[in-house]
C-alpha cells in the first residue's frame, strides 16, 4: 500500500475497497461484478427462505418487490449494469413466482397495473414508467 497522506496515515487499498456497502475497484468490470455478486447471492437467499411458504402469486410479487428488489435499489444506483446481470435476476424472479416451473403469464402481461389485467410484477429491465 501506498501511503497517501503523511500526517493521517491514510493508505490507498490495492485491488479493492469498500466504502458505505459498495465495493470500489480501480477496474470498473471488477466493481460491478463485485456488487452484483454479493447482490445475487444475497437474493438467492431471500428467495429460498420464501420458497416453502405458501404464498399466492401476488404475495410472491410483494415478496419480490419488497424485500428483493430494495437490494438492487442501492447498488444499481451508483453502478451500471449489463445485459447479463439484468437477465440472471429476472431468471431468478420468474423461477421463483412460478416455482421453478413454466410461466403461467406472459411477462409483458405480468408487469401491467390491475386494470390492464397485470399484477405489478417488477421487471428491471423494463424502460417504461408504469403507473
């Protein structure tokens, strides 16, 4: 480590860092990739203890929308995403509404309010504002 500042001691990390929750890297790759694994791992978690629980669709979409995606929220707002995390987290969504079975709705169908016949299901990558 290299000493930054004489009189505080303070010393830069090399490799990574972690400040307020998120983890910094002088390689932005290495940062999301960091945040978001630590994300997904942690989802997987609240989903498997949801899992046995006999929830309805729309207990399963509160569970979703609640408890999950306030993980996502803090870490994607600093950091970018790509095409691939944003796919594994619906994969890990849809497996869990359905219980790891076929989609009983279509997803377009699932993210609309009530009076379009949707359940308001969370969908991350959706670039629409739903109302």
């Amino acid at each position: 480590m290299k000493l930054l500042l004489r009189k505080t001691n303070f010393r830069w990390q090399k490799g990574k860092a972690k400040s307020v929750g998120t983890w910094l890297s002088t390689d932005p790759e290495n940062t999301v990739f960091l945040n978001y694994k630590e994300k997904l791992e942690k989802i997987r978690t609240i989903l498997t203890n949801w899992k046995y629980r006999r929830l309805t669709v729309t207990g399963k979409i509160t569970v979703l929308r609640s408890l999950v995606a306030s993980q996502l929220v803090y870490v994607s707002a600093p950091l970018c995403t790509n095409e691939i995390i944003i796919k594994e987290i619906n994969k890990l969504f849809h497996l869990f509404l359905w219980n790891r079975k076929n989609d009983k709705i279509k997803r377009d169908i699932m993210i609309n309010n009530y009076p379009g016949g949707g359940l308001k299901m969370i969908d991350i990558s959706f670039k629409g504002d739903v109302d």
